[in-house]
C-alpha cells in the first residue's frame, strides 16, 4: 500500500480523522492539538526511517521523557536543587561528610534534591536530605553507578538509558545546581549549565560550586577559564557572575535562598522579558534599576511595572504576583543575573 503524505496542519483527512477518534476513545487527553502532533510525529517516523535503531532511539527516548514528567508532576510547586558530584568520594572523606549536611540543611530550608543516584556525593546529599526528599535520576552503566540505598524502592528514583533524557531531567526540573567537585561527568554537568544559561536556552538559575575550606578544585577551574577563555575572547567577563564558588555548606545554602528572596520567576511574552516577584517592589527601585541595567535594554527599550500580561492567563496560581517587564536585549545573561540580583537587594 502506497504510504499517505502526512502534514502538521490538518489536511489528512481519514487520518486526521482516526486520530481524533483515538483520542476520544482514550479520554482524559490534555492538550489534544499538542498530543495530535506527537502522534503524527511517530506515523511520519514510521513512514520515513528503515533504520530499527532510530526508532528504538525515538521510542524509548519519548518513553523516559513522559515518565519524567509523571514522576516530577505532582512536586511542581517544591523547588528543587540538583547536586553533581563525584560518584567516587568516600564516606570517610571531608567532602562527603560535606554534600551529607548540604542535603540535610537543603530539606530543613523546604528543597528537595535531585541527584544521579548512584555512590559518592549522590548518596550523600540522599542521605541528608533523606528518602522523602529525594529523586534519584540514574542512569544504566556497566561499572560504578548502581541506585544508593536510600533511593532504593523510592517512587521518585528513576533509571535512563540515554544521558541526554537524563540531563533534560536533572535542569528542567531544578531551581539550582549546586556542584561539589568530581571527574569527567560532574565538569560536563557544569559546562552543560553553563552554556544553557549563557545562552538563554535555561533561564537564570544559582550554580553553586562548592569545595572543603582550602580546596583548589574550582578556584583551578575558574582560573582555566580565565586564562585560556577569557584571555582569548571566547567567553565574557560577566559570564563568570553565572555561577558562585563557595567554601561552606552555609554559604551554598545562602545563596540558593538568596536568589529567590524576592524573584519568583521569569518567562517571555513575545519579545518582552516578564520577571514575576514575590513582593512589591517600589517605583524609585526600578527606576535605579533602570539606570543601572540600561545596557542590557534594547534600543529604545523600558524596564516597567506591570500587571500580569494576558498570555500569563494560564498561570493562575500566580496572576497577584507584580510584574517587572522588560526589554531584554537576550544576549547578556550575565547582566541579567546580575539584575535579579539587584532585584532580590532592593
């Protein structure tokens, strides 16, 4: 049988049909226009790629994506920090001891913590913050990541093939990473936070490296950075107010509620920057702020009060929160960052 021309719009006819009906038939269908193209996606998928390995790939990625979903859904409104660190740090080791009491003043403070789930630094933030506020998000290795004991029968563990599914979980799903020092993966999870937040790609969130009092680890980093990046232009001096090195579980912990002592959070409405706060702000502090972000402003761009913007509708929970709207110009991340700073000091 010849295969169908299948489209995004609805021009398909019996099987634009087939589709509503399975819909209906399923029920409870949120979102139906999204679902549709998802279900257009597989048939195209299906109709365009011999290759079995693909649509394996396809499959199971679209699989660990909606148990993701499932899993964090219902802990939406509980902000979230996620901590990487070395799967190889032992118990008897300062560090460990360290990412123990993190998690541990982490829960007391009303976070919850997501962590690979594996030894190390992850077993250790899981066991300070105990069983009921944890998530482990592991991933399948031949060697070294096995779920630690406390996420053991934990709803809130889960096991990914694929390290991409898995970092989609460990950002979206997170208010703050903090990282403690460790190998090959921890510096990956750190340059990939680094490079989504300086590209806008992941909005503003703290990114805490933490170290033992007279640790070396992230000082050297950073100083990597400055001299071979920086020094050749590749990054911006202000992409280094993105992240903080700290040398205390108190300071990690400071800065992470710091950032939300008065910034809630953002989203875009068209071309405007909406920053939504959690108290008022008053007209002589943003028009201080005005002046001093003005750089960050596109040409002829205000920063302004508000109310909450009519495409904000679909988030009722939070229409009395004030509203700072903004002409951003989407490049300097840094700045921004600096700006919620500003804010949250006012």
């Amino acid at each position: 049988m010849k295969a169908m021309e299948l489209h995004f719009t609805r021009t398909n006819g019996v099987v634009d049909d087939a589709i509503d009906q399975l819909m209906n038939v399923a029920g409870g269908i949120h979102n139906p226009a999204i679902v549709r193209e998802m279900i257009l996606a597989a048939l195209k998928a299906g109709q365009e790629n011999m290759e079995r390995a693909d649509l394996k790939l396809m499959n199971s990625t679209l699989k660990e994506m909606r148990f993701t979903a499932k899993v964090f859904g219902s802990y939406r409104d509980i902000r979230k920090v996620t901590v990487f660190g070395s799967a190889r740090t032992r118990p008897h080791e300062s560090l460990y001891e360290m990412a123990r009491e993190f998690g541990g003043k982490l829960a007391e403070a009303g976070y919850m913590v997501i962590t690979g789930g594996g030894p190390g630094i992850m077993q250790a933030v899981n066991e300070g913050a105990g069983s009921a506020h944890s998530f482990g998000v592991n991933i399948r290795l031949p060697f070294e990541q096995k779920a630690n004991p406390i996420l053991l029968e934990n709803p809130r563990s889960i096991t990914y093939k694929y390290f991409f599914n898995r970092k989609v979980a460990f950002l979206k799903e997170s208010d703050a990473v903090a990282l403690f020092p460790g190998g090959f993966g921890t510096l990956d999870e750190a340059m990939e936070t680094l490079t989504l937040v300086q590209t806008g790609k992941r909005a503003p969130l703290p990114l805490v490296l933490l170290d033992e009092p007279g640790g070396t680890y992230w000082r050297q980093w950073a100083d990597f950075l400055e001299r071979e990046l920086l020094a050749r232009g590749y990054v911006s001096l202000t992409d280094f107010d993105l992240f903080e090195r700290v040398h205390s579980v108190d300071d990690a912990v400071s800065k992470i509620r710091g950032f939300y002592a008065r910034y809630h959070s953002l989203r875009y409405v068209d071309d405007r920057l909406v920053i939504r706060l959690s108290s008022e702000i008053e007209e002589r502090e943003v028009e201080e702020l005005r002046r001093e972000f003005s750089d960050i402003l596109r040409l002829g761009g205000d920063l302004s009060l508000s109310k909450p913007l009519p495409a904000e509708e679909d988030e009722p929970e939070i229409a009395l929160l004030p509203r700072l709207v903004i002409d951003f110009n989407r490049r300097d991340f840094g700045r921004l960052r600096k700006l919620i700073d500003a804010i949250n000091t006012c």
